[in-house]
C-alpha cells in the first residue's frame, strides 16, 4: 500500500517537509480555496501538483472534489454544476491525477459530539454520544418529528440531560457538530458564520421529500452524469462511507453497509465507479463485520482509510487504536494487500497526544496523532508484506 497523508494545502502547519520525513509517500489533498460547484481549472490543479512534486512527493488522491447540494437534492442548478464537475474531472484526468474521493452525505459530513474525549492514558480522541447527539436534534435544533426517531431510554436520557447541561456546553454541542468538523470539510457551515443553527435547519429544509430511495435515484444520476468523463480521461471515481453509517437528523444516508456498496457500484457498472474503503465508519455501525467487507469490495476499491472504532452497546463509539477495535485493520491490511496491492491508504483521524494539544488543527487531523498511526499501521503493512513474500 501507498502510505499517504491528509494535508490541507499550501497554508497547512504540518508541511511538506515535515511529511518527507515521517515516511509518507504520497499526498491527499484538494483546491481547498475554489468554492464548491466552482470549476478546477488545468493551471490551479498543475499548480499545487508541481508544488507537491518540489518536496519528492506526489499528488495521489484528490479528497475531495465536492458534490454540491444542488446535486444531491435535484435542484435547479444541478446541470450546471454537473457540466462543472465533469469539466473539473476532465482537467485532473488531463494533469495526470486518477483518483478521486468523494461523498453522496447530505448537508453534514461525519457527525462527533466531542472533539476532546480524554483517555486514561491522558490523549484525547473524536467521540460519538447518541444522547448529546439526541439532546442538540431535540433540544437546540428542535426538529419536528424528531422525538419519534428516538427510543423510550433515549429521550428520558435528553429530559435528564436538560436539568444539567450548561448553556456553554450547548454552544460546544453547536460547534463540534455543525461548525468545526464541517467548515474545513465541506464548506456548508464554517467557522464565523452568523446564527448556524439558522443556516442547518436553512439546509435541512433541502431536503424535505428526499427519501433513501429518492436520495439513490439521485445519486444514479450523478453517476451517469460523470462517470463517462472519468472512464475518458482515465479517473477513479471512489464514494467515501457514510460517518457514522446511519440516518442522522431525518436525512437519508445511502453509503452504510454491504446492500449499499452493492447497490452502489451495480448502479452504474464500471471500474471507474469505485469505493473510497473506510475501515473506521464502517466499523461505527454493529450490523458490519468489516474484513467481510474488505473481501466482497476490494476489487472495485481504490482507496482506504485505515482508522477503527469502539461501539458500545448504546450506539455510542469512539476512535479506537489502529491496532485494536472494530476495524480489524491487521485483517484489512492483509487482505487488500492479497486482493488489490498497491492501493494508496492514508492513515484517518489520530489521537491528540503530547505536543498536538493546543496547537490548531483540524479535528481529527493532529501531526503526532496520525504519525503514530502511521508508525503502526507501516509495521501491519511490513508484516503482511513478509507473510505473503514467504
């Protein structure tokens, strides 16, 4: 496998140089400053592709080339945005870039409700908690018919949770969910914005009559729209999971488990319509055994995440160790590496740990974190590698 690094562009503290040093190979990133639905033009894209290659590195994966709203839900600027992203496609595919990430996630990409859960060995990782998760849809966004989606257990944890919570842990609720894991990723809500909870339910809203099943008619669509244009011009086209692999706030999510991932990839049957393989979201639902998975999908997979989780039996879950968890990520490892060598992988979400605390990266994306990830996870690879070799 390919060892491969998140970084965030030019502006980025962790740095190229920095990344050289650690052991990667190759680098994940995007034209973080074009707006979504925007064109990627030839000149931008060689650019930052050449800057890359200066520090001995490559440009290995675009994650990601952002699908609009519009898109997902049907709305009226979809064509145009359609022709923009195929344009964009053609452009990558010309500058010699062949994969490409992305995700069909409703209005919010992956959903923490603490960015900071302390550990006894004094790191602190992302965490999933469903009754603060619950407590923000009930209580702060206050969506109607939401009550229903809950269990009995559930909404006596919220009326518990309402006698206690402090207005400064609602306003944190605000941020980790909306705001700080969303604004780098996707752009819809980002950090400075007025009253966003205002803006989400504005987003929300959208979607209003988008079923599961509309949702996937929608993305067949989109499908169909680009995949000639990547077969064309020789790009991979791979869909991220779903984080966590579950409806969240009424919105329909399609990328959750096995019947989706087939679903997916029958919907539009070439080996350009791939998976982006994320061994820490599929690991977030109980319902995956996620070494099954790598063996049904590892052929029409053309990048993996490597993270795993810890789920309770409540529905909470928590980054795990990249050697422990529901990840499996030894078996993961040494089944990509017998079914589809060679793929690029790049370490996902790390711990905070020594001198990241304090320092202003993204949530989930600290420089020790993940160089201790990758650390682990290059000795899997070193060990799988021996196996197969002897």
């Amino acid at each position: 496998m390919e060892k491969t690094w998140r970084w965030f562009g030019k502006k980025d503290t962790i740095t190229l140089t920095m990344l050289r040093q650690i052991g990667v190979e190759g680098i994940v990133t995007a034209l973080h400053d074009v707006p979504n639905g925007e064109v990627w033009t030839l000149d931008a894209i060689n650019d930052l592709k050449q800057y890359i290659e200066s520090f001995g590195l490559r440009w290995s994966v675009v994650e990601s080339l952002p699908v609009s709203e519009s898109i997902k839900y049907g709305g009226k600027e979809r064509e145009q945005l359609l022709k923009n992203y195929r344009t964009s496609l053609e452009n990558l595919g010309k500058a010699g870039l062949k994969t490409v990430c992305y995700n069909f996630m409703p209005v919010i990409d992956w959903v923490r409700t603490d960015l900071y859960k302390k550990h006894e060995d004094g790191t602190m990782t992302l965490y999933f908690d469903k009754v603060r998760f619950a407590y923000f849809d009930l209580k702060i966004l206050k969506r109607e018919g939401a009550d229903k989606e809950y269990s009995a257990k559930e909404l006596g944890a919220v009326q518990e949770l309402d006698t206690r919570i402090t207005e400064a842990e609602k306003e944190e609720l605000i941020q980790t969910i909306i705001v700080k894991t969303q604004g780098f990723i996707n752009g819809n809500i980002k950090e400075g914005d007025q009253q966003p909870v205002e803006l989400f339910k504005y987003l929300l809203k959208l979607y209003d009559g988008i079923d599961s099943n509309q949702l996937r008619e929608n993305m067949k669509y989109f499908l169909e729209s680009v995949i000639p244009t990547a077969e064309e011009y020789g790009v991979n086209l791979c869909v991220h999971p779903d984080d966590p692999p579950f409806a969240v706030f009424g919105l329909p999510r399609i990328v959750g488990g096995a019947d989706d991932i087939e679903w997916l990839l029958n919907a539009v049957d070439s080996p350009n319509n791939g998976l982006t393989f994320c061994a820490g979201s599929l690991s977030a639902s109980l319902s995956n055994n996620v070494p099954e998975l790598a063996k049904n999908f590892a052929k029409r997979t053309h990048f993996v995440h490597l993270r795993s989780t810890d789920v309770d039996e409540n529905g909470n879950f928590v980054e795990a160790s990249h050697l422990e968890g529901r990840g499996h990520l030894i078996e993961v490892v040494r089944i990509f590496e017998k079914e589809n060598p060679n793929l690029p992988m790049r370490i996902d979400h790390g711990k905070l740990m020594l001198d990241d605390v304090d320092k202003t990266y993204h949530p989930g994306y600290s420089f020790l974190g993940r160089m201790f990830a990758l650390a682990q996870v290059s000795g899997i690879i070193a060990t799988v590698k021996n196996e197969l070799n002897h």
